[in-house]
C-alpha cells in the first residue's frame, strides 16, 4: 500500500494569498485608517501597515504550509487548515469536471487554479490553489486518465479545426445589450452613502436637486444614466466572455473564455443530465438564446455560471444557430424530431380552482377593512390565476423523442429544457386537491445535480392517464438507457 506521496501548492501561492488577504482586508483597512487620520492625523499609519502586512504573511504562510495533496490508491486526498484540520478523500471514479482558472493575478506569476468537482451539487470538493501550468497539466490527466491540453497554450490557428461554437463580439455586445447596470451603479451609490451614514443628508440634497432642476434636463441625465448602465453591462459582458471557445475532444467539451480572468472547463458529455436555453424578453426581441449544462456535479450559482444559471456551453447564440448548439451536448438533436405536445384546457380551471380559497379569504379580509369594496378583491385574484392558467396553456409545450424529452415555456422570456432519458433519476406523479377534482396529474423528472424548477422539469398538468402513461414510460425507458450506459451518472 505505502504512503502517499503528498505534493504542495508552487511557492508563489505565498505571494498570491497575500495579495488575496489584503484584498480581502481592504475595507476593514480603509476604516482602520480613516478613522486613525481623523483622531491622530498620520502618526500611527507605519504601526498599522506593519500589523496588516504581518497578518497577511502569516496567513499566507499558514496556508502554503498546511495545505498538501496527493494521489494515492484511486482517491485524492486534500489537507489542509492549521487549528481546523480538514481531511478530505474523493474516489476519482467520483470526480465529475476539473475546471482551470486564472485571474490576472495566477496569470502573471504563471499559476492556474483547479476546481474538482464531484456529483455531490454542493459546488467543489477541492479548490487546487494555486499550481505551475506544467503541474496542473499533470495532475488533470492523472486524476481523468487522459490526457489534458489547455487551450491558452496553443496558438489560435491550432484551435480553429476543432472549434464547435465561437461567441462573435456582436452576438456578445447584444447579450450586454439586453441587461443594464443601473441599477447596480444605484445600489453602490445608496449602500455607500449608508456606510458613511449620510443617508438621510444625501437624500435631502437629492429631493432638493430633483426639485431645482429642469425637466428637460433631468431627462437628458436619465438618458445618459440609462447609456452609461447599458455601456458597463456591454463591457462587462464582453470581458467576462470573451474569445468564449467550445471544442470537441473525443467524448469531451472543452470550454474556454474570459478576457481578465481566464476559465477553462471539461465537459464529459456521459456527465451532462439537462441542456437548457433560455430568453430573457430583451433578448426575445434580438433572437438571441443562452445555452447552458446543468451536470451531476453542477450547481445553480457557480462562478463559472453564465446567462442561464448553469454551467455555460454558449452564452449567446442566434435562433438559427440554437439547434447545432444544442446538439453539440445532445448528439443527435433535432427539432423535426419534436413533435409538441399541449397542456389540456383544464388546466386553466384548474389554475382559478387552486386559487379559490386564496382569492375568498382575501376577499373577506378586505370586506373587513374596506367594506363590499373590498370582495372586489376575490375575482381580481381569480382573475389573475386564471390569466396565468391560461398563458400556462398558450406557451407551455413537451415533446418526447425516445432517447430525450424536451420541455419548452414562458410568455415573456422563453425556456428550452432538453432532458435525456438516460439521465432521469426518479420521475414522480403529483395531485394536488385541485388536480384530483379535475382528473389531472403532474409528472416530475427528477435529475443529479440539483432541481431546476417548475418549467424546465415538471408537466405540470396533464389527464390522469397520460400522466401515469407517461411516468411509467419514461421510467422503463430510463431504466433501460441508462443500464446501456457505462460511463456512471
């Protein structure tokens, strides 16, 4: 058996987490320091840089020398933390992706950072950071069992014969396009004037500006507000994906992007249980889709997320181009193949029905505060539900292609789910007290990797019989496509 033979991180990971600590302590600094300067001017501000510059040495130092990893028997082993002992093992038939990353920190003294992650969908088992480009090379292909290239170290024209999807700096600038940062540039601007507490003065000053100003003028400001927001989510959009690659590599997609930080991901398409690609209404009216991969060892909110939410195969794709997209992750998609399939009318019904009790109790509440005025309240309610009953009815479709099902919805934005049978882990029948009063029943597909939501992995509402015909179908059909499967989840 023998020991493992336990590796540490480069030594520059020592510099790295210094700059990181500091980062890190960068507000606690500032108010360190303003509130020194404003009770005894300068003196004292070499004592603090010292104390802060000490603790972040220390820190970095700690974490160099008590982090260690090695592979040993079919596992990876990761320790680390000095009081706080963390031990962890992870079996490498468990290991899902091992995505790269580099800031422009990694980038400029040589480092790259890796995520291991597992089907467990609780983000990474192992952060790696940081490591030679060499040494991660290395330990990638020793924890896949295949060898592993990153697309940063060849030069472009090297990359163009197997390149899949390459995002166009217009389909990019229409992403940033469809999204604005005004609020976000709003948001910095309130939360720092809470920070210093000025708040209520800053909002004085404010109603006082709005009220000596020109209408005309505060239109031209609004304006240009609403151009500088647009401009920064452009910017940012086109920094945050740039030169985003996909390429195919055997049974794997290689992912790469990022102008300042650098990603670089491995998708083993065995790994892949959801292909989703959604529309925002802005991008609705451009024909611009975002595809994303929800996998086993994905999650919602990763930082390598994209538009969609999840693990990013395209972030912005043209309607006509949204087929191939999708294939790149479903081999052998096609939309001719699709044959949609409506919800019943009883769903409408079924909507206002679930909503009756809702709409009569408000109904009664308000009758008690405002009189018969206030039963106005229980048919608005109703009529609410069934509006939305009814767009439920108008926009929501599924189809089944034997090897994937594909579930499409929204009114306003629009969701496309590709699931493949193989992948289902469980799939349920669900009534509510309102499905049973009106024949219907809904049908769950259950995934690895976490849940995705109502409209991208339930039929909400279908007869009774279709939807047990359809669950046990599905059922014995994922239970015989995925025992063909020999690549695990």
């Amino acid at each position: 058996m023998g020991e493992p033979n336990w590796r540490r991180l480069h030594p520059a990971t020592v510099a790295l987490e210094f700059l990181r600590v500091l980062g890190r302590l960068a507000w606690g600094i500032v108010i360190v320091v303003v509130i020194t300067v404003t009770r005894r001017g300068a003196e004292g501000l070499d004592t603090l840089a010292i104390l802060f510059g000490l603790f972040a040495v220390v820190t970095a130092l700690v974490r160099f020398l008590t982090f260690k990893f090695a592979v040993h028997e079919g596992k990876l082993l990761v320790h680390s933390g000095l009081f706080t002992k963390n031990e962890r093992t992870i079996p490498l038939d468990r290991i899902q992706h091992i995505s790269a990353s580099r800031d422009l920190l990694h980038r400029a003294l040589g480092l790259v950072k890796l995520k291991v992650e597992t089907a467990s969908g609780t983000g990474a088992e192992a952060d790696i950071d940081a490591l030679a480009e060499a040494d991660a090379v290395a330990l990638t292909a020793e924890l896949t069992g295949r060898p592993v290239e990153y697309a940063s170290a060849r030069p472009v024209w090297e990359r163009e014969p197997d390149r899949a999807y390459r995002a166009s700096v217009g389909s990019l600038v229409a992403l940033g396009a469809t999204g604005n940062r005004v609020l976000a540039l709003v948001s910095s601007v309130v939360g720092f004037a809470f920070f210093l507490g000025a708040q209520d003065q800053v909002a004085d000053q404010a109603m006082e500006w709005f009220d000596a100003t020109d209408p005309r003028t505060l239109a031209v400001i609004g304006v240009a507000v609403l151009a500088v927001g647009w401009g920064a989510s452009v910017v940012t959009t086109l920094v945050r994906f740039w030169d985003f690659t996909v390429r195919q590599q055997g049974t794997r997609l290689l992912m790469a992007y990022g102008l300042v930080n650098h990603q670089e991901r491995a998708v083993e398409l065995g790994r892949v249980q959801v292909v989703e690609a959604r529309q925002s209404v802005g991008q609705r009216l451009l024909g611009l889709w975002g595809v994303g991969l929800h996998t086993a060892g994905g999650r919602m909110g990763d930082e390598e997320a994209g538009a969609t939410g999840a693990t990013t195969l395209a972030p912005a794709v043209w309607g006509p181009a949204l087929e191939g997209t999708v294939g790149l992750a479903v081999p052998g998609y096609s939309e001719s193949q699709l044959e949609w399939r409506r919800l019943p009318w009883s769903t409408v019904a079924r909507s206002v029905h679930a909503s009756l009790l809702v709409a009569v109790s408000i109904g009664a509440v308000g009758f008690s505060f405002l009189g018969p005025v206030g039963w106005a309240l229980t048919p608005a309610i109703l009529l609410v539900a069934g509006t939305s009953g009814w767009l439920r009815f108008r926009t929501f479709r599924f189809a089944d292609a034997g090897e994937w099902v594909a579930v499409r919805s929204g009114w306003l934005g629009r969701r496309l789910a590709v699931l493949p049978v193989a992948k289902l882990q469980a799939v349920t029948v669900e009534r509510s007290p309102a499905q049973k009063f009106w024949g219907l029943a809904g049908v769950g597909l259950a995934f690895a990797g976490g849940t995705m939501g109502e409209a991208s992995s339930q039929v909400p509402d279908l007869a009774l019989a279709d939807a047990l015909a359809l669950a046990e179908d599905l059922y014995g059909r994922s239970t015989v496509l995925g025992a063909l499967r020999t690549d695990g989840l």
